[in-house]
C-alpha cells in the first residue's frame, strides 16, 4: 500500500504541469508589446474563455488590423477543434471568435517579420 501512495505521488507530480495551464501566463510571443497594451494579458485571457470556454494551447500579443491594432490572439481548444480568439489590447472588445482558417494562418505567418 505504501508503494502505490508513493507511485501516486510521484505520478501526480510528473503529470501536474501537463494537466495544469499549457501555455505560461507570463512568457508569450510578443510580450514586448504588453507595455502599449491597456488590457493585461490575465484580462485578455478571462475575455477570451468567457468568449469561447476552452483551454488556451496558445497566445500572443500582436499587432494587427481591426480594433485597435493591437490584439491578443488566444488558440483555445473547445469540443476538440481549436478556436481562435482575439481580444482588443486596448479595449477588451472580442474581436474575433472562430475556427482557425488555414489559408488565413498561412498568409499571416508569411506577413510576419522572419527571426
């Protein structure tokens, strides 16, 4: 009995950041921009699973047309399909809730400044 309370622990603790948040709430892409932004990444987040229930698999700051310029972009993972939600950095407002376009995925990254 003692080995399996041990073998449990030790397996809850292997598996505890896999079941907890997979995307960390303080390293992003585009964490640089957070200083312009009025909404804090922790607000854009509530915003976003209130818009869309899920669990966040991704997030960034970026800059982009519509709303303010300046947006969050959460991949929110609901019902097994992975959903796309932007948040207005200055405002709060959602400004997009929908499935991700692939097409539309690919012309952002090629538009995105190479590393």
């Amino acid at each position: 009995m003692k080995k399996l309370m041990i073998g449990s622990a030790v397996l809850a603790l292997i598996l505890a950041p896999a079941v907890s948040a997979s995307v960390s709430p303080t390293k992003y892409v585009g964490h640089a921009l957070a200083r312009n932004a009025k909404i804090t990444l922790k607000q854009a987040r509530a915003a976003a699973l209130k818009a869309r229930p899920g669990r966040i698999v991704d997030q960034e700051l970026e800059k982009e047309s519509g709303g303010s310029g300046l947006r969050y972009s959460f991949d929110i993972m609901s019902h097994g399909k992975i959903i796309e939600v932007g948040i207005d950095a200055m405002t709060g407002a959602v400004l997009e809730n929908g499935a991700e376009n692939p097409a539309k995925e690919a012309k952002e990254e090629a538009a995105e400044p190479k590393k």
